[in-house]
C-alpha cells in the first residue's frame, strides 16, 4: 500500500509537468536548439508526452519498472538542458537552477528504487 501511495505522490509532478511541456513547449524550445538537438519544440513535446504517459502508468501502479525506465529517460535530458546552473551569471538564477537539478535528481534516486522493487 505504501509503495502504491509513493507512486502516486510521485506521479504528479510527471503528469503535470509533461503536460504542460507538450501543450505549451514555449521557452524550453530555446533551451534544446541551444543544447544542438534537433527539431526542438517537437523534442520538447515528445518528452513531455512521454513524462505523461510514464507519471499516469506510474499513478495506476501499470507497469511501475516500465514507467521509471521511461521517466528516468525524459529526467536525464530534462536535468542536463534544462537546469543547466553551470551557465547562469548571477547567484539567484544559478540557486534556482541548482534547486530544479538536485530535485530531479532526486526524482530520478526515487525512480531507481521503483526499479529495484
């Protein structure tokens, strides 16, 4: 029951955050040209689709290992493009970012152990 809970709770922040991406892919778009991947706004939307489709398998406990394979794969590009603290010239953008990466970082420590369950 509580495994079931925690992928719930963590399922959220997948769904929302995805959805967002695919239906409104707006600045991220900037952020992948500027990382040189090809066809950016379409990359954006296609990994906010997948952080839907993993978040909602997650949810409903359907497939949970596949779901973390799946959202372990949309965290990685997202962390490393998209919060990228390493290129921010002032203290408060750089701690902003810094605060998005260690949290997907934690996401992505969270979804290791929806594998090794």
């Amino acid at each position: 029951m509580i495994r079931s809970l925690s992928h719930m709770l963590m399922s959220g922040i997948f769904i929302a955050g995805g959805a967002d991406a695919f239906a409104n892919p707006g600045g991220r778009t900037n952020k992948v040209a500027d990382a040189g991947i090809p066809q950016a706004e379409q990359a954006v939307e296609l990994n906010g689709a997948a952080m839907v489709l993993g978040g909602v398998l997650l949810g409903l406990d359907i497939a949970p290992k596949l779901a973390a394979t799946i959202l372990i794969g949309t965290l990685i590009p997202t962390t490393f493009v998209g919060h990228p603290f390493w290129k921010e010239e002032n203290e408060a953008g750089r701690k902003g970012q810094l605060t998005h990466f260690f949290k997907n970082l934690g996401l992505i420590g969270a979804l290791l152990d929806v594998l090794a369950e």
